[in-house]
C-alpha cells in the first residue's frame, strides 16, 4: 500500500489525541465518512493504525500502532490501550479542536499526551498538565482546560493558583460544559482573572461564562 502525505498528516494527530473516532478523523481530512472509514481500513490492513476495544464502549477507538508512528517519524509511543473512565472527556477534546483555532487563530495544537512528551525533552517538570496546550505563532503558549466535572477545592485551587503565578503560559482558558461549572471554577480564579478565564463551550465563540 503507498503511504500518503494525508496519511503522515493524520498518524501524529491520532496518537497525539491517543485514540479519536473515524468520524473525528472524517472531519480532520475534509471528506465523508465512508471514504474516511475505507482509508482507515486499509491502514488497520496495513499495520499502521489498530482498533482499541474497550469493554462498556460500544465504538472502537482508532489508534497508532508503533509502525505507524515509525513511518510518521513520531517518538511519542502509542498507547496501549483506551481508558473507559476517560473516554467521554478525551473524546471531547477532540471534537473541540476546531473551536479552540476558532477562538485564538492560527497556531499549533498539542494535546496533553504531546505536552508531557515535549517537557520531558526539554527536560521540564510541571506537576500538572493542561489538557491542550495552543501555541500561536507568536507569543507564549495558551492552556486550555476542559472542564467536565467538579475537582476537590483544594486540587482545583492549587492547579489554578500554580498557573496564575507561572510563566510558561500567557493565558488559562477554562473550558466548560454549563453555567454551573463555570461558576463553580470562577470561585477560585480570584487575583487572577488577568489570566485565567471561563468560557461555555455551548455558546458562541470566546462567549465567557
């Protein structure tokens, strides 16, 4: 099978994300889902993308294998494996990639697998990770949190506190899926409402919450 410059695209993205569907991968190439469905069989044929089977998930997620992250040159291991606990919110994050370039422009997008992968070359320690990090082309990086469900105070207080006073990111960005949420994390951004902000993602672009 001739491996496609699309193809060498689309590897890196799928392990950065660790697992997305063949419908997210339908909308990262532009075209239906049939012809999405097909390309990606014949990857699976070709050894170069596996589907994950996950008990209590009715769908298979789409993932790298180590060959295919060989030929797209990515050092970033696959994983091995999708976490059910997990799925719902990583799956999401996925879907708002688009909305995320909609709010800040143009730039590079890295998932939290990618972020960690990068700070360990560097040879950076961060206790926490956001879930996608934005670098735009000029200018520090953005963190961007999706927000599902309500951390312990003092966990949420501690991560928020440490990005208010860091400087590896410009800005925090919150996002969340209801009014509740975002006034429920709005009580710990007080002294640093410079830099970290709330916004619903059911609303508008860049519509605070």
């Amino acid at each position: 099978m001739i491996v496609t410059k699309r193809d060498i695209d689309v590897l890196p993205w799928v392990n950065g994300w660790g697992g997305v569907t063949v419908e997210q991968i339908a909308k990262r190439w532009g075209v239906d889902f049939s012809t999405a469905a097909r390309r990606v069989r014949k990857l699976i044929e070709a050894g170069l993308l596996q589907r994950h089977y996950v008990n209590g998930l009715s769908i298979q997620p789409i993932g790298v294998t180590q060959e295919g992250c060989t030929i797209a040159g990515d050092t970033l291991r696959p994983l091995p494996g999708i976490r059910l606990a997990t799925w719902r919110h990583d799956s999401m994050a996925v879907d708002l990639e688009r909305r995320v370039f909609a709010m800040f422009g143009k730039g590079t997008l890295n998932p939290d697998r990618r972020i960690r992968e990068n700070l360990r070359v560097q040879g950076i320690e961060s206790s926490h990770i956001p879930d996608i990090e934005f670098v735009p082309v000029q200018g520090r990086p953005i963190a961007i949190e999706l927000e599902l469900s309500m951390k312990a105070p003092a966990r949420l207080q501690a991560i928020i506190d440490a990005y208010g006073t860091g400087k590896l990111y410009a800005e925090v960005c919150y996002l969340v899926p209801d009014v509740r949420m975002g006034r429920y994390v709005r009580r710990f951004i007080d002294r640093h409402e410079d830099k970290v902000r709330v916004v619903l993602i059911s609303s508008p672009e860049n519509q605070d919450a």
